[in-house]
C-alpha cells in the first residue's frame, strides 16, 4: 500500500498569506496520479488538483501543485477566507490512498 | 453537470450489514468508475471500492472480504453492502466519480452512518 504523509498537521496562518501543503509518499507515485481536494466543515471534499499540477474545474489559479517521486506540495498565493479548511492528498496510481489531512487555520 | 444523489440506512447494529445506494444524474454513466469513500468523525478519508458499468471491481485490501459493489445501468445507479459492521464502520460514506487514471471529481452528499448497539 502506498502511505501518504502529509505536513505539517496543522498551518497556522492569516489571510493574504502564502500555504504551503507537502504530502509525501511511501514509493514512487507518477505525477499523473496525484490529487489535491478540500474540504469544508460538513461538505464533501473537493477536487482541486489532479495529475500532481493541473487545476479541477473553477479552481481559482491561487491555487499550485508541483513535485514528482515522492515529494508533492500544494500552495495557496494568498489565503482568502474561504480557503481556511482540511487539505487531502490522494494517490491513484496503486489502488487509492488518502493523506491524513493538513488543516489551515486562522492565525 | 453531474449529480450524485445517495440514500440508506443511518443507523445499524452490530453485525447487521449496511447498504447504501447512488444515484447519479447527468452526465454518461458508462465512461466512468463509480466510488464508494468514507470518513470516520473526526478523522481523514478511506477508499472503499470501485465500480465500472460492465461490473468490474476492485476493493481496498483491508476491507474486500467484507464488501460488495454493484451497479444498475438501467437505473445509473450503484450500491454498497459492507457486512458484519462494528462501531468502527461508523463514518460519513460518499459515493464519488472516478475512474481508471482520474481523481473522483465529483462527490454525494455524504450519509451517515452510525453503529451502535
């Protein structure tokens, strides 16, 4: 099973500020299988990122993937209010795994 | 514009088995692989399984013994059976679009379901 780690567990920052999100993998994922989603307190997740760097539909362009291999990151330019939320990383390249979560709270 | 619309049981016994079913409204139901994912109170996601239209499956390791999918094409919709339930199958269980090289993209509302005796 390919584990994901995500960090820091928790990112403690203010609005206008930049986030940045790691998720790194047990093996080798290929970056067409690496996904961002958000969630929102009481709402499903959301697709933000699919294939490592590519932006889901209606993603506001603050929102970045990179990384290859191992090493993910998701950024956020600069925090609105509403980005303040549970961030997921998620591999389907070998069956589906999740992330255990990266909050971003307000400072 | 896809929707996914889910519905079943809230609240089971132990050792009773859960079913939940989706529904999924526009969109074409057979290019896709059809999700089951789940999230305990509290805590991060956990896929379930998959499901395409012509009935090809796969499973989470930990969970395949004791789960099920199936879908109607008739009706667009799939189903989940999860037997032999403890209070550790509590969770929010979404059904969700995928498919063979893409993220599901597009998620239920979410049920609850609760075990307790």
């Amino acid at each position: 099973e390919t584990v994901l780690t995500q960090s820091p567990g928790t990112l403690s920052l203010s609005p206008g500020e930049r986030a940045t999100l790691s998720c790194r993998a047990s093996q080798n994922v290929s970056s067409t299988y690496l996904a961002w989603y958000q969630q929102r307190p009481g709402q499903a997740p959301r697709l933000l990122i699919y294939g490592a760097s590519i932006r889901a539909t209606d993603i506001p362009d603050r929102f970045s993937g990179s990384g290859s291999g191992t090493d993910f990151t998701l950024s956020v330019s600069r925090l609105e209010p509403e980005d303040f939320a549970l961030y997921y990383c998620h591999q389907y390249e070998r069956s589906r795994t999740f992330g255990q979560g990266t909050k971003v709270g307000i400072k | 514009q896809v929707k996914l619309q889910q519905w079943g049981a809230g609240l089971l016994k132990p050792s009773e088995t859960l079913s939940l079913t989706c529904a999924v409204y526009g969109g074409t139901f057979n290019d896709y692989y059809w999700n089951w994912i789940r999230q305990p109170p509290g805590e991060g996601l956990e896929w379930i399984a998959e499901i395409n239209h012509r009935g090809s499956t796969n499973y989470n390791p930990s969970l395949k013994s004791r789960v099920t999918v199936s879908v109607d094409t008739s009706k667009n919709q799939f189903s989940l059976r999860l037997k032999s339930v403890t209070a550790a199958d509590t969770a929010v269980y979404y059904c969700a679009r995928g498919g063979a090289v893409m993220a599901p993209d597009s998620w239920g509302q979410g049920t609850l379901v609760t075990v307790s005796s």
